[in-house]
C-alpha cells in the first residue's frame, strides 16, 4: 500500500488525452511481488 500512496501523492495535470489528474512524474512499475495474507 506504501507505494500507491506514494503514486498517489504525486503531483498532476493535464496530459495526452486526459485533461488532469495525470501523474507530472512518469510511473514505471519494474517489479511486484505477491505477499502472502498475514505475512508480515
């Protein structure tokens, strides 16, 4: 959860078709990994 919070604490605006709320700062996603329930 901490790092969509952090994609959405990004600021934006206008960008290609949309007219706002578009990340200013390009996203790329390079990894994910599957946390089992409970495990923590």
């Amino acid at each position: 959860m901490e790092v969509a919070d952090a994609i959405g604490a990004l600021p934006t605006g206008p960008g290609g078709p949309f007219e706002e709320e578009v990340p200013q700062e390009t996203v790329v996603v390079t990894s994910v990994v599957r946390v089992e329930a409970g495990a923590r």
